[in-house]
C-alpha cells in the first residue's frame, strides 16, 4: 500500500527557505505514469496545490507560488523535496505531500510549519 | 485555471437529516471530480472520485453525481462521525494542476 511522510522543520524564519521533504513507502517515485506533489494548508484556510514534479525532474509550479517554489527528486532514496523561499507568516500552513496522478487520495498525515522569529 | 465553487459555506443539519452539497467548476472537469472530509487536526480523507465511486471503506451514506461543471455529495442520513468539513477537488488535466473548492462545513444543528 502506497505510503506518503512528510519530514523537515517545523519552525521557519521569516526570508529564509522553507525544505520539506518527502519519503514515498509501498510503490516506487520511478513510476513512468505518476506525478508527485505538495499542497498546503493555512491554518482554517483551505487546500493549495503548490505543484508537482515527475521523476525525470520534469516540474511545473502554482503560478501564485512560481518565483519561490523548487522542487526536485531523489529517485535513489524514493524522496521528493519542496524548497520555498523568502518566507513570511503567510506561509505558515500544514504541508501535505501527495501522488497527484491517478486514483487521488494518497496523500501524507501533513507537517505544520510556522514562519515566525 | 479551474475555479471551484462549494455551497453552501456552512450546513446546519441534525442527526439522521440527508445532506445535500454542491460543487461548481468554472468549465468542465469531465468525470475528475473528487470529495474530501477533514475534521480538525486530520488530513484530508478521500471520499468519492470519478464523481461516484466511494473510496474504499467509505460508507454507502455517502454518494456524488454530477458530470461537466455541476456536481453533489450526498449524504443520506447524518450520523454523528460526518460532521466535518468537505471539500471538492478536480483533477482533469495535465500536467495535474489540482484545484479544490472552498469547503462546506457540516455542523450540528
């Protein structure tokens, strides 16, 4: 069964770089169908999609997000990673990632970061 | 960019009453819609996708219809554990560019 953890920091300085990352259990991030992704969640807000990368490291971003976000894949260790720069209380969400192709739901339990001095 | 639109924003419903929610798309998802419950500190749950197709160990209370840009998850009699937030999602195009609806909440009444 397809399994998704989310790990990183939970605390973030405002203008510094937010790196999450991503371990994917139970199937292979190599797959040639399947793109991968992280969506976020400000507190009571809703749902974002911040983007996705294939495991080429082919990638494409949320326009809103486009200048900050990279992302990039480890196909050797079966990770993807989110880095988002220049960070402000804005950003304070819940970072979900996620196996955005196919059959959706498979998602990770979520990492809270806050963005605070 | 597919805007989606939820309503109601907020439900107020008893134990045992049928739910009707409703999702928009501002153009055609085809049949990639998807339905999430969340409750407070969870992640989202998958529900419904392909509009109709319960996930798995989803109950039979729950269902979705709906095809183009109109939609509905249905709930037909409201127990306790549904009071929840939903949200409504499509994922109709590549490359996979999600969107989700604002989310209806579903609260005792």
């Amino acid at each position: 069964q397809l399994q998704l953890q989310e790990s990183g920091p939970g605390l973030v300085k405002p203008s510094e770089t937010l790196s999450l990352t991503c371990t994917v259990s139970g199937g292979s991030i190599s797959s040639s169908t399947d793109y991968w992704g992280w969506i976020r969640q400000p507190p009571g807000k809703g749902l974002e999609l911040i983007g996705g990368i294939y495991y080429s490291g082919s990638t494409y971003y949320n326009p809103s997000l486009n200048s900050r976000v990279t992302m990039s894949v480890d196909t050797s260790k079966n990770q993807f990673s989110l880095k988002l720069s220049s960070v402000t209380a804005a950003d304070t969400a819940v970072y979900y990632c996620a196996r955005i192709t196919g059959t959706p739901g498979h998602w990770g339990q979520g990492t809270l970061v806050t963005v605070s001095s | 960019e597919i805007v989606m639109t939820q309503s109601p924003a907020t439900l107020s419903a008893s134990p045992g009453e049928r739910a009707t929610l409703s999702c928009r798309a501002s153009q055609s998802v085809s049949s990639n819609l998807a339905w999430y419950q969340q409750k407070p500190g969870q992640a989202p749950r998958l529900l419904i996708y392909g509009v109709s197709t319960r996930a798995t160990g989803i109950s039979a209370r729950f269902s979705g219809s709906g095809s183009g840009t109109e939609f509905t998850l249905t709930i037909s009699s409201l127990q306790s554990e549904d009071f929840a937030i939903y949200y409504c999602q499509q994922y109709n195009y590549w490359p996979p560019m999600w969107t989700f609806g604002q989310g209806t909440k579903v609260e005792i009444k």
